[in-house]
C-alpha cells in the first residue's frame, strides 16, 4: 500500500482496515493524519474488491486521544495558524469535518472498531461510521467545552442522530468522560467486546456484508438512509425509493439475487459500485463552504 505514515491500509479478504498509527501519541489527531485518511478512503471507494472497512486505533490503549495539543514543530493546534479576514475562507475550515464529510460520503460500508481512550476528534469522527464496535476498556469523550472551544467535526448534526438531543447535549455541555457501558445503552456503540474479540467480531460484521450483498444495493443503501432521513417530508425518499428500485430491479445483481435464492445457493454479484451505479446517482447537490 502507499506509504503512509500516520495511518495503515490493509486489503485482504474484500475488507479493508484502516489503523490510527502514532502509537507514541495515543493515535493524536494531526493534518497529516487527516490528508491519509482522506487518502485512504479514495482508495477503498475506487477498488471494487473492498466491501466493507474497517476503522481501529493501534494498540489497546487508545482508539484517538483526540488532536495533538504538543504538535511537532509547534503551531497552532485547533486551527490553520493564519489569521483571515473572511470567515469563509478555506483555511477558515475545522480539519475534523473535512475528515467526517469525506467519511459521510463514503461509497463503501464503516465499521468502527473503538479500541480504547476516544476523545475530541477521536470520538466525533466516528460519528459518520455506520456501525460503532467498542471494547471493554472503551471511554468516550466530547471534551470541547472543557477546552474553551465547541463540538466539531460536524457531531452538532451527527451526534443528537445518533443519540438523541438530550443525551448529546448532556454530554457536549459536561464534557466528561464515559465508559463503554454508558456508550451502548445510548446507542452510540452497537456492542461491547472484550479487547482481543473486538477485531474479529468487526471482521465477522464485515464478512457478512461482503459474503451476501450486492456492493450496489448497500452503496445506495448507506446514502439514501444517511441523506434521506434528514430531510422535512417522506415523499422526498419515495422519490429516491422509486427510481432505486425501478433501476436496480433491472440489473444482473437483481437476477442473481432472485436466482441465487431459488437455486438455495450462495450469490455471486457481477455489479460494481464503479461501473454499475444508477443512472441518478448521486441525485445530490454537494453544498461547498460559504
């Protein structure tokens, strides 16, 4: 794989990994980091044998300890250094949600493996995951407040989805810490696992999603549930909905689905999200920053 330095990229088996690689830091959020998670994520979206990817932290002590408050050479740690006039300047943008906007916009399912300490940065870019896995020793925490500035990373419009408006309030406005427990019955994780089960059992999700879906169908899927929930009126969705199905259900991996079923036999999809995408996709206007 490239030659990352902050980051690790591994393909194997139709799932990709990415690991969080400055063990001497806890993982620290850094531009550099950034710029290869981006970089990463084009490459999963682009190679059509990747069905799912997996996002985890190096070590068992910390997922992300949020962005490095001692980054090499000094500077200034929140944001660009710069001083601008027009707060609609490029440089005027929160690194975390330029991470988190590319994550929201990936083609391929996210599956987050949380492997320890997750805070600032380190918990909000999980947001846009589709799927949060923890281990035991797990802690969370949207410390913003406590360090004189507000939640980023866009978690002001993940978090309250995920987790309901009081409980994100809750936990912006105290800015505490909290375990893995507290985070499953909130929904914010989908399940706990003991440290060395928490790869495999993220992998076997993954395995899944690669060893019976269409890549198509799940692609299309992740964007009609994460942009489609938010809009003001369901007629918004069944117009999606509609030229979804009346697309897909004319499609090789639409056969192959019924055909697999009847024949009692594992599928094989011939579509790819690269070549076989419908028509309307994306039927979204990307919003820039103002």
């Amino acid at each position: 794989m490239k030659g990352y330095t902050q980051i690790k990229l591994d393909i194997a088996d139709g799932i990709a990994t990415i690991t969080l690689h400055r063990p001497e830091k806890m993982n620290a959020y850094t531009r550099t980091m950034m710029a290869e998670m981006t970089d990463a994520l084009d490459v999963t979206d682009a190679d059509d044998s990747v069905r799912a990817v997996i996002v985890t932290g190096s070590g068992e002590k910390a997922f992300c300890a949020g962005a490095d408050l001692t980054p090499e050479g000094g500077g200034h740690v929140f944001s660009d250094p710069n001083p601008v006039e027009d707060l609609s300047d490029e440089r005027v943008r929160d690194g975390g949600g330029r991470l988190t906007l590319r994550l929201f916009n990936s083609q391929k399912p996210l599956i987050g493996a949380c492997n320890g300490v997750a805070v600032g940065v380190g918990a909000t870019m999980q947001l846009p995951f589709d799927i949060r896995l923890a281990s035991e020793n797990a802690r969370f925490g949207f410390v913003f407040a406590r360090r004189g500035i507000t939640p980023e990373a866009c978690s002001s419009w993940f978090l309250p989805r995920l987790v309901g408006m009081q409980t994100a309030l809750e936990w912006c406005m105290t800015g505490r810490i909290f375990g893995a427990k507290e985070a499953l019955a909130a929904g914010l994780v989908r399940s706990v696992h003991p440290q060395g089960e928490l790869i495999g059992a993220a992998r076997a999700l993954a395995q899944e999603i690669a060893d019976n879906t269409s890549a198509v169908s799940v692609a299309m899927t992740r964007a009609m549930l994460w942009r489609l929930s938010a809009l003001d009126h369901p007629m918004m969705a069944h117009r999606i909905d509609s030229r979804a199905i009346y697309r897909l259900s004319r499609s090789d991996d639409a056969k192959e689905g019924v055909a697999s079923f009847l024949e009692k036999r594992s599928p094989v999809y011939p579509d790819t999200v690269s070549s076989h995408m419908p028509d309307f996709y994306p039927w979204w206007e990307e919003p820039g920053y103002e």
